[in-house]
C-alpha cells in the first residue's frame, strides 16, 4: 500500500486540507472532523495557544520558557482577565513572536502575497 501503515492519520489530515479550503480556517496538531478550528490570526493562535496551556502555573512555566523575567510572567497572568487579553500583553507578543510561529512552521502569506 503506498500510503503507509496508518491510514487514518492521512484520512483526517484530507479532511483537516478539506476543512481549512472549505471554512478559510486553520486546524492545531491533531485535529479531528468536529473539533474546534480558527481563524489565521496572529493574536488569535496566541489565545489559542494560552487556553491550551489551561492553569495559570502552566503558562508562567510556558512564559519563561521564552526568558521572559518572572516579574513580568506573573504580571500578566495576574492582571489579564481572560486569554483574549493576556494574549495581546507585549510580555506574550515578545515570547510568541516571529521565531514561535517560524518554530512551529506558521508562516505568514502576506510577503508571498504583496508579490501580486
């Protein structure tokens, strides 16, 4: 069989490329027909991204991964109420910057598309 051993991995990544040119919406690792799905927004993977790491301790751990200073991790956690707007925090921006999203093969379009 040319495909290889587990065909259900290719089965869900066709309906993942299905999903993504149907709904214009992008699809995390592992994702599954019904699952949620999201927008291809910068702040939008951040949020994202935060809710996956759930507890607050989780995302100062996260955070400092980044070398972001403990003073400055615990403040945001402390002081944003909710992903949405700890997401948009400088501290997260900076940690979740440019080399994040190249780390995880998120590449923006938009110089490929000024080219047009």
């Amino acid at each position: 069989m040319p495909l290889g051993r587990n065909v259900q991995e290719y089965l869900r990544l066709v309906d993942a490329f299905t999903h993504v040119q149907k709904n214009g919406e992008v699809c995390p690792a592992n994702w599954e027909e019904g699952k949620t799905s999201m927008k291809a927004d910068r702040g939008k993977v951040r949020c994202f991204r935060l809710k996956q790491c759930g507890r607050k301790y989780s995302i100062f751990k996260f955070l400092r991964s980044f070398g972001i200073p403990i003073n400055t991790t615990w403040y945001v956690i402390i002081d944003s109420q909710g992903w949405w707007k700890m997401s948009s925090k400088v501290a997260v921006a900076k940690a979740m910057g440019n080399h994040w999203f190249a780390q995880q093969e998120l590449h923006s379009i938009r110089p490929r598309m000024n080219r047009f």
